[in-house]
C-alpha cells in the first residue's frame, strides 16, 4: 500500500516475520519522523536505516496500529486541494514530486478511455 500524505509518503507491506504487522517504509527520515510525531501515543518505535534499500527508513508496527494511523491521517482532511496543501506543510519541492505521480497516474484514465474499461 502507498499511502501519500501532506506529511509524508509510505509505502505499508506485510513484515514477513510476522503476518500480523506491517513494515512502514519512507525514503525520507523526515517522513517517517512526522508519522510518529502525530501518533506518540504507540510510544516509542525504531526506526531502522539500510540506506542500500529502495526505502532507507523503515519501522515495524502491528496492523491495527497501521490501521488507525491512516484512519487518523483521512479524518485529517482539511483541505480542498491536496498539492497545495503538500506545498504548505513539507514545501513546493515536494509538491511537484506528487505532482509527477499525479501526472503518471493520468495515464490509467486515457488508458481505460482508449480501450473503453472506464465504462
């Protein structure tokens, strides 16, 4: 699972030692810090380094505890336009890297309107 957020980008996997927890990977330190400032209530987590992984920073939690941090994240909503909102909380950079992902994802709609599955 990927999940973009205006504090950060995760990308969620089953922990292979364990079915019942999740690996939440980022490729910013600062992301993954922001994830656990919003949420001290878990306490305290490691967030371990391989900066020869695809996502350098990486923390391991049960999956209910995953769950309700995205939860929290959508019942945070407070904005009507979510590039913006990136731009203001982690700075235009970043925006227009999710803009990027954006303009990628655009594909999947021009593609259903060429082979007409949107229908």
């Amino acid at each position: 699972m990927w999940l973009f957020t205006n504090f950060g980008f995760f990308s969620a996997v089953e922990f292979r030692d364990d079915p019942r927890k999740v690996m939440v990977r980022t490729r910013s330190r600062k992301d993954i810090e922001a994830l656990l400032d919003r949420h001290q209530y878990i306490g305290p987590v490691d967030i371990s380094y391989t900066p020869t992984g695809d996502y350098p920073y990486r923390i391991v939690l049960p999956k209910p505890v995953w769950a309700q941090m995205a939860s929290d994240a959508a019942m945070s909503i407070d904005y009507d336009n979510f590039k913006s909102s990136v731009g203001a909380q982690q700075g235009w950079n970043r925006s227009y890297i999710y803009h990027d992902v954006w303009s990628a994802c655009l594909k999947i709609t021009k593609e259903e309107a060429q082979t007409g599955d949107g229908d």
